[in-house]
C-alpha cells in the first residue's frame, strides 16, 4: 500500500471526523486491501472485503461524516486496524 492510500486510511479512523475525503480515495483503498467492488445501478457501492460484505452510497464529491463512520466500522469488521498494520 502506498503512502497515499495509507494516509486517506488514516484520514478514516481520524478524530475528529473528517468531512473531506473523496469516494474515490475510498474505493482505491479499499482495492489495495484486497477489496471486490462493484457498482449497482441503485448508486450504491458494494464491497467484499476479508469475507464481509457492506454497500455505501456513491457520493460523488466528499463523503458526509455518517459514511465515514459506516467506512471505518466496515474496515474495524474486516480486522484492518491502520495503526498496526499500515503504520504512516
């Protein structure tokens, strides 16, 4: 994982909340973490990750807080803790 996909990982689990970050920064880290998208023609995201599954919403400039949270307590599902395991 390169550092810029660690750094929006790390903008995830940020305190406070961030209200500034991209869909698409979103779903590349979800790929280099061995993520399966796919989009629905309902707009919605779905992610397969480390044998769970979550839809988003695709929002097409940043992404609201509530999705931020529902990012974070997706990844923390899947057993991906970035200060551990992708340190900056």
């Amino acid at each position: 994982m390169n550092h810029h996909h660690r750094k929006i990982l790390h903008a995830l689990f940020a305190h406070p909340i961030s209200a500034n970050i991209s869909m698409k920064d979103v779903e590349s880290v979800f790929r280099e973490l061995g993520g399966e998208l796919k989009s629905a023609h309902s707009g919605k995201l779905h992610v397969s990750l480390n044998g769970h599954s979550a839809n988003f919403s695709h929002a097409k400039h940043s992404l609201p807080k509530e999705e931020v949270v529902q990012v974070r307590k997706f990844i923390e599902k899947c057993g991906v803790d970035p200060e551990k395991d992708y340190p900056l």
